[in-house]
C-alpha cells in the first residue's frame, strides 16, 4: 500500500515540489494550504499537481487541520508564515500555535502518523560561525544596533573582538532567532522534536537554507530576495542592497530541497534531530543580484543606501555533514538554479514591483533602519 502524506503549506514553493516528487515516488499526497493573499494574490495557483488531493483551509482552524490528519502516515509540515513582515501576533498564531495545536490533534485522536518532518529555517541562528585568528571556532554574538549605525557590518569575536572570517555553521551553534519569524521557527522545531520524544513518534527539523526557484513568489516583497530583486529588476529598477552587499547566504534549489524532505521521510538517521540543509557555499548578496543583472540583460547596478535590519545575520553557510551522512547530496548549482528560476519567471505575466511600498512600511514599523550620518 503507497504511503500517505500531509504537506501543509502544499501550495508554496518547497510543498508543492516535494507534493510533485512524492506524487512521482508513488505516494498517496494531501496537500493543505490556506492561500496567503501575500503569496498567492492570484488565487489557486496552476501548478497544483492534479495527481494529489488539495484542502484549501488553515492550519489554524482545529477542524480543518483533523480533517486533513485523517488516515496519514507522515506529515510533511511546511506550514509558515515568513519573512520580514511587520506582523508580530500573526507569525506567533501560525507557526508555534498552528504547529503546536497540530501536535495535539496527532497525539489526543491517537492517529497512525508515523513521522513528522517540520520545515525549520537558517534563521534560527543567532548569527554564522567565525573562525577568530586568536581563538578559533568561535559564535559572534548578534551584531547591536548601535555597532550597524556606525557602518561597523563585521562580525566580531566575542572574546577579544577580532574580526572573525565566516566558516560553516553546525547545528549545535547557538539559536534564538533574532527576528520574529526566526523566533517562531524555533518555536517549530522544539515543539515538534520535543512532542516526538514524548509521544515515541520520529521526528525531524530541517533547517532550509534560502531556498529559490520556480513558483516562488512573485508578489511577496517581504521574503526571497532572488525573486525580489528579479521583480526589481524586470521592472527597470535597481535591486535593493542592505548593509554593504558583502553579506552572505548559502542559496538551496527548491528541487534539492524537496528531495531533502523525502530523505528525511525515509530514513532513521535524522530522526530525532535538527539538521542544516545547505549548499556548503556561502555567496555575497551583491554577487546575487550582479548575476540577475547579467542572466536578464538588464543593466541596472544594485542601489546602497546605507540600510539595515537589525537582528539579520552577517554571514551564514550551512554545515551539512550530518545530512551528507545521510545521503544529502544538492544537485542544482546555483548558475544553473538561477537559469531555471529566470526561465520561469518569464513565463509569468503582469509581473510588478511591490518592493518599493513594502520598505517604506517596514521603515515605518523599525523593522528596517538606517546608519547615523
């Protein structure tokens, strides 16, 4: 008999990819969405794979998250909501009580689930891993906001404050989260591994890198700056650089991604853990957008403008050789990705900036700062 999964956030880019592959692995697929207006502006979108069934409701909503439980083997949660939104109750409500209201569904109506793997995030890091010259491996602490108005964007060492070089970070670096969303991710993944362990049911957290590709979307500003900068671009607009552009990110296809998900399903060597999936390669943000910029053939170099956001990371790689040990193995190199993104994203019509009235808001909210002149 096919395995039966749940993939909340069936939708968005990672769930409906990994919907497609467990569809072609031979897997019965539920796919749970609520459709995020900020998301999906235009409704239900085409690339729904016909092959799986499709609830449109919320994981918020008790009755609708037991309905879509019924008769389960494995739960894919990808349920979230994400970014830098100005919200702060909303990120709290879907993710830790969504997540955590799910659980409690699972465990009182005794279902047969037999795994949980939840979507966590490399936002979860306080800040990357450096390598200091006097001491080594060491873990910065998160950069005050008094230090990013003087323009002072490195991080430090936090014995004797040595400007540390950025190496990959391992799963058992700090976390915390520094914004809201990161926050609320550790909510995710310490209420999933811990009700695991309680109720003897495998889990595991996969802590995504910034994950890119076709179907993300087009017409949320706040989150995914591949797809930000390419609508900025396509626009005739230059891409918006945060601090100086040297910050870097360790970017993930969503194809490899899914197949991340299916690993973990598979497998008993994650279980119980949370795990970094990654590229290994750490890429500076201007590199990203001066890559868009030469793909598109738009010549439109990426604007500074002395901004910042306080609680954001410096640098961040993802160590991955716990998921290599597993059989982790990323497919899709990131010229390649990027080719394949842009290549879908022409095919996408009315495609508009909402970038430029999405900054003002979250200048307007804090979220966003700039240095002292």
């Amino acid at each position: 008999m096919a395995k039966r999964a749940l993939i909340t956030g069936g939708a968005g880019l990672i769930g409906s990819h990994t919907v497609d592959l467990l569809v072609r692995e031979g897997w019965q697929v539920r796919a749970l969405d609520n459709l995020e207006p900020q998301t999906h502006r235009r409704g239900k979108p085409t690339w729904i794979n016909e092959n799986a069934e499709f609830i449109q409701g919320d994981l918020r909503d008790r009755d609708t998250i037991t309905a879509a439980l019924d008769k389960i083997d494995l739960v894919f949660h990808q349920a979230a909501y994400g970014g830098y939104m100005p919200e702060i109750a909303k990120f709290v409500h879907v993710n830790s009580l969504g997540t955590a209201q799910m659980l409690e569904v699972i465990r009182e109506k005794k279902l047969p689930v037999q795994k949980v793997v939840v979507a966590s995030s490399q936002a979860v890091y306080s800040e990357g891993a450096g390598d200091c010259p006097t001491h080594g491996l060491v873990f910065p602490s998160v950069r005050p906001i008094e230090q990013l108005r003087k323009s002072d964007w490195q991080a430090h060492c936090p014995v004797c404050g040595a400007i540390t070089k950025s190496v990959p970070t391992p799963e058992n670096a700090p976390v915390g989260g520094e914004t809201v969303y990161g926050l609320t991710k550790v909510d995710q993944e310490r209420l999933v591994l811990l009700w695991g362990k309680q109720v003897g049911i495998p889990t595991v957290a996969l802590r995504y890198s910034c994950t890119y590709g076709p179907r993300q979307s087009i017409f949320n500003p706040y989150t995914g700056v591949i797809a930000i900068f390419c609508t900025r671009l396509l626009n005739g607009l230059p891409p918006v650089l945060y601090e100086d552009g040297e910050q870097t990110r360790d970017f993930s296809f969503v194809d490899d991604i899914a197949r991340a998900n299916l690993l973990a399903a598979e497998t008993d060597k994650l279980d119980g853990l949370a795990v970094n999936i990654g590229s290994g390669h750490g890429i500076p943000i201007r590199q990203i957008a001066e890559q868009l910029s030469d793909i598109l053939k738009i010549d439109i170099p990426p604007e500074i403008n002395g901004e910042f956001r306080p609680g954001e990371m410096r640098h961040l790689t993802s160590d991955t050789r716990i998921a290599r040990s597993a059989g982790y193995k990323p497919t899709v190199g990131l010229s390649d990705g990027i080719a394949r993104y842009i290549g879908w994203i022409r095919t996408q019509s009315d495609i508009r900036d909402y970038f430029s009235e999405a900054s003002e808001n979250l200048k307007d909210k804090g979220i966003v700062h700039r240095v002292a002149r």
